[in-house]
C-alpha cells in the first residue's frame, strides 16, 4: 500500500474517521486519569510552519511529547525552506531522517508536492485550500456533547474558506448536512461544493443558513495572507456576524464553534462568543487529543 498522507479529510474513510474520534476520546480520558500511552516512542515530527500558529504547533508538538515522540520546529526564516530549496529536495531531506512532517504553508499545491517526495505520512496544518486538522477536533467536541453528527444541520456563516472547504469534505464523510452562507465574491470553491452533492446547499443570507441548525460555526473574515484585504472585508463580510439574532434562528441547544483566533464583534459577536452556546475552548483543546489519535494511526500505520 502506497504512503497514507492527511492532506484532506478525504484520505480517510468515514468507518477510520469514527475509530479515530473515539480513540481521541477515550485516549483523553485516560490522560485526565493519569494514565500514560506511549505509542511514539522514539518517533519524530517535523513540524515546518510557513504561517503563524498558536493552537497547531502547541498541540502537535504537546501531543508527540505525550505519546512518547519528538517535534522539531522549522520555519522558513531559521532554514533553507525560505531561501529557495526546493520543496521536493527538502521532502527527500527531511523524510530521511523522520517519521511524519507537518506542513502549513500558502499554496496547497506546495504540500501536495511535499507529500509527492515525502517517504512519510505529511500532515495538513492548514493551507489556502484545506484545514482538515481542526476539523477532527470540531468533530471530537460535537461527538462528545451530542454523539454522532450523522443527519445533523450545521450551518457555516462567513467566508468560503479552507475552514469551509474542510466542513464540506466533513459533510462528506460524516454524513451531515452543511447550510452555507457567504458573500458574493465568497463563495467556496464550486468543485468543492458540487462534491457534496445534496448535502451542500448555498443560502443568501445568514438567518437562512442557520434555520433549524444544530450547529453554527464561523471563522475570521479575513485568513493569513489577505490581510491587506481586511477593510474591504469588513464590509463585505458586514450582513455575516454571528450574533444572536443568527442563533436565534437556529435550534435551541445549537453549539457555535470557531477554530480560533476569533475577532470580537466581527465574525462573531462577543456575547456568542462567550454565550454557554459557545464550545470554541473545549474544541481548543481538542486539537491536542484529536491529532494525538491522527499522529498514531499515521505513523503507527493504523489504530
Ligand atoms: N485554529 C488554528 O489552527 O489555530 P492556530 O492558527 O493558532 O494554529
Ligand atoms: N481561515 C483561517 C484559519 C486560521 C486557523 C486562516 O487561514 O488564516
């Protein structure tokens, strides 16, 4: 069997996704209780981070210390990455020496010629396109509070981003239905939208797209790399906000989630934010327990 890589959601089938949001699960359990598990004993990460991170890089490398491992930490202004080494020689280079690399970076073409070269599992830490690690921990925190989200209404209000692209590959193999409603301009990409078939629906406004949801989630108007378009953003994105008026109009026991870092009363008004709706720090939190099960079954070659 070729190499498995995590560049997408897609590149797990929906029965591993279950087994490794239960193993996610239990496995943080255990660590509340005291009890260690070791499985990447002497296993090493290389974590290169062509963006900011907070939240990816503490969890991936608290997670390989947990189980056991090692993470090292690249960026490109400390290596060759940022001075013109080809991608394909650094995934010969880099490979060669450890068991797993995370990448997040810009082009998501540049990770996919990464994992082309690359003779162990790379990890998406986020690109342009796809965010699919913080969408296990989305699921890790929804399948703990309400079970399964099989049949569920989950409505993504804002820019049709990597964030939304992943909840529509999530919508795919987690069997939900995804409500999406974002500006003109702002539209996911349409292939991606088209593959969900009839679980993917494109609404107007935000009250349309959270009407009877079970699930509201958002994320910053603007992402790495478009920051010179933020003003512009702030008022296309304006008819958009999370508030309560938009929670309103979705179910009653609804969560809110937001992969963080969120932006008080832009896409999320604080009062949501901080609302008892709001599960964005256990879904913190879980970044760390979800991409622990992903690390094992990655490069243990399964779980
Ligand atoms: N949500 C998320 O990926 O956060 P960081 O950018 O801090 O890693
Ligand atoms: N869409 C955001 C997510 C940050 C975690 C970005 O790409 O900047």
């Amino acid at each position: 069997m070729s190499q498995r890589h995590f560049i997408s959601l897609l590149d797990l089938t929906s029965d591993e996704h279950r087994a490794l949001i239960a193993h996610a699960i239990d496995t943080k359990q255990k660590l509340k209780q005291g009890i260690s598990h070791t499985p990447l004993s002497g296993k090493l990460l290389a974590m290169i981070f062509e963006k900011s991170s907070t939240r990816t890089r503490v969890s991936f490398e608290a997670g390989m210390y947990q189980l056991g491992g090692h993470a090292i930490f690249m960026s490109p202004r400390d290596s060759h990455l940022g001075r013109g080494e080809p991608i394909e020689d650094s995934a010969k280079v880099i490979s060669s020496m450890v068991d797993g690399i995370l990448i997040r970076t810009f082009g998501h073409d540049r990770l996919e010629t990464l994992a082309q070269h690359s003779c162990v599992p790379v990890i998406n830490g986020l690109s342009d396109l796809l965010h699919p690690c913080q969408l296990l921990a989305d699921m890790q925190t929804w399948f703990e509070l309400r079970g399964d989200i099989a049949g569920a209404t989950v409505a993504w209000i804002g820019d049709g981003n990597n964030m939304c692209h992943s909840y529509i590959n999530a919508a795919i193999r987690y069997g939900f239905n995804l409500r999406v409603a974002a500006p003109p301009g702002h539209h996911p990409d349409p292939d991606l939208v088209q593959s969900g078939g009839d679980r993917i629906s494109l609404h107007e406004t935000a009250i349309d797209a959270a009407q009877n949801a079970d699930l509201v989630v958002t994320d910053v108007w603007a992402s790495m790399g478009q920051e010179e378009e933020q003003e512009q953003r702030l008022q296309s994105f304006a008819d958009y906000q999370v508030n309560d008026r938009i929670m309103q109009s979705a179910h009653a026991d609804a969560l809110f989630m937001h992969c963080l870092p969120a932006h008080r009363d832009e896409e999320v008004s604080t009062a949501v934010l901080e609302s008892p709706q709001s599960v964005v720090w256990q879904e913190a939190e879980n970044r760390l327990h979800a991409q622990k099960a992903l690390l094992e079954f990655l490069l243990c070659g399964g779980l």
